[in-house]
C-alpha cells in the first residue's frame, strides 16, 4: 500500500473512534405489567320527544258579518246625499257587519273542535365515554423495575434508550 492510502485509512479510523465509544445504545426490557390510564369525558346530549296535546279551536261563522255589512251599506246609501251618502252607506256597512256578527256568533253555543298540536320537549342528558389515554407499563431491566408511561401498549417488550454517564462523585 502506498502512503497516502495508509494515511487516509488512518483518518477514516481516528474520525470514527468515538462513534465507537458512544455514551448512548439502545436495549430491550421485559414487560412486567401494563395498566391502560383510563379517563371518563362527560358528554352533555339532547334527548327530545314530540307530543300531541288537544288544543280547543273556536269555530266562528263569518256569514252574518257578510250579510250584515251588505245590509248595513244597502240602508246607509238611503240616508243623505252627495259625499254624505256615500259615508253612511261605510258606516252603515261597518255596523251592519257587527250586528251580523254578534247575532250569528253569540246568540248560539258553537261548536269549540279541537285539533291536535305538536309540542317538541328536550332536556339534557350527561353521557359519560370513557377513553384510554395511555398506559402505565412496568418493565423490568438489569434486575431493576421501573414504571412509564407510554402513548401505546408496548407489548412483551419494550425498547430502552440507554445512556452512560461517569459518576463526577471522584
């Protein structure tokens, strides 16, 4: 080999000599236990029905208002003359109306039907889901137990990052 290949092979092996030594590896623990962290979330839901309740209608006859306010115009356009005619036949026709009414609607008992009418009626329920957050998993490594938690069930294993670091005590 010549020179400058042993001196690049040289530089290649120094500039990673301390990838080699490195502080940090990874390992595997054994899974000892796992306890998924479970939390209650509390819901609010609308719970609505629909009911049909009886609602009284009262049934008003319209015919003797018509028949009244005709009568009532035909004699007020008999009484004056000129723009004064006119406004008695209006209101002759509007106390003829009333008259017709009243003598149609309250001299009788009508009938009062009834008619069913829809009620909507809602009131708010609490629903409680329960949602697994995480999980505390015990693992066991060198001899040591040790508790996390972990977003995920890990399984029978669980992958450690391990670091080492010279105690500064001395």
């Amino acid at each position: 080999m010549n020179m400058k290949t042993k001196l690049l092979i040289s530089a290649l092996g120094l500039s990673a000599l301390p990838l080699a030594q490195a502080a940090e590896f990874e390992d595997f623990g054994r899974v000892v236990r796992v306890q998924p962290r479970v939390e209650q979330i509390r819901q609010p839901r609308q719970e609505c029905r629909t009911e049909y309740v009886q609602v009284p209608v009262q049934q008003r006859g319209s015919g003797g208002s018509v028949v009244g306010g005709i009568a009532g115009a035909l004699l007020g356009s008999q009484v004056g003359s000129g723009n004064g005619k006119v406004a008695a036949a209006a209101a002759g026709a509007i106390a003829g109306a009333m008259v017709g009414d009243r003598v149609e609607n309250n001299g009788r008992n009508y009938d009062q039907g009834v008619q069913e009418q829809a009620v909507r009626q809602c009131r708010t329920i609490d629903s409680y889901e329960s949602r697994t957050t995480g999980y505390d998993v015990t693992y066991e490594y060198r001899g040591q137990t040790q508790t996390a938690f972990m977003s995920r069930d890990p399984g029978n294993r669980v992958r450690l990052r391990v670091s080492v670091q010279p105690d500064d005590q001395y």
